[in-house]
C-alpha cells in the first residue's frame, strides 16, 4: 500500500475521534487541556511522543508535492517541532498552547479544524480509485 493512503488511513480517523470526542466532552476535554498545559511529566510525555511520531512521518513520508499528500507531510513537521518545543523550551510551549485553548471557542475550533482535516484524510485514505 502507498504510504500516502496509509498514513491518511491512520491520521485520519484518529483525527476524527479526537475532534469528536471534544466536541462531545467539551467540558472535559477542557480540563484535560489545562492539566496537559502544567509543566511536569504529562508535558513532557506529550513532546517525546509528538517528537516520535512526527520523525516517523517524516522519514516516511517527506512528500512537497503540490498535492493532498502534502498535508501529511505538513503534519508530520508540525509533530516534530511541537515535540522540540516541548522538549527544549517548555515554557514558550505551555504559552503558545495556553493561547491556542484560551477560550471555549477556541476548543471548539481546534476540533473543527482538526475534524475537518481528518475527514478529508479518510476519505482520500479509503476512497483510493483505481
């Protein structure tokens, strides 16, 4: 299998149920984003495995072409670099993700953001034509 269709298969849906589950749970999710936001070893955690996966999709598939293949790509260097930041500079990481959760509406728009690229990951991962 193409290793496009397969990671679209795999973000994809991950992608989906994490922005369902937001928008179901918003209250919870609310609290998990502020206890995930506090330095300490959930922190830290979340960079090393954003790190890990984001270097997987990057030595897999570092793909530029002017195409949906790119967003993978893109992902995978956003992965990458949030883990780095995470890692190196938990501080300037903890400000920049209290900014982005500043808000209920902003939750909400992260989910729909991330729903919305899930969605079209799926399909382009499942919907493969011959």
């Amino acid at each position: 299998m193409d290793r496009s269709l397969f990671l679209a298969r795999l973000l994809g849906p991950t992608f989906v149920a994490v922005a369902l589950g937001i928008l179901i749970n918003l209250g919870l999710y609310e609290r998990m984003i502020a206890e995930g936001l506090q330095p300490g070893i959930v922190f830290y955690l979340s960079g090393l495995l954003s790190l890990l996966a984001g270097l997987a999709i990057v030595n897999l598939h570092n793909r530029w072409r002017m195409d949906w293949r790119a967003i993978i790509t893109v992902l995978g260097w956003l992965m990458t670099i949030g883990g780095v930041m995470r890692i190196v500079l938990p501080e300037f990481a903890i400000g920049v993700g209290s900014a982005i959760y500043s808000s209920r509406v902003s939750a909400v728009v992260v989910a729909v953001v991330t729903g919305t690229i899930g969605a079209f990951l799926s399909v382009k991962g499942y919907m493969k034509r011959n």
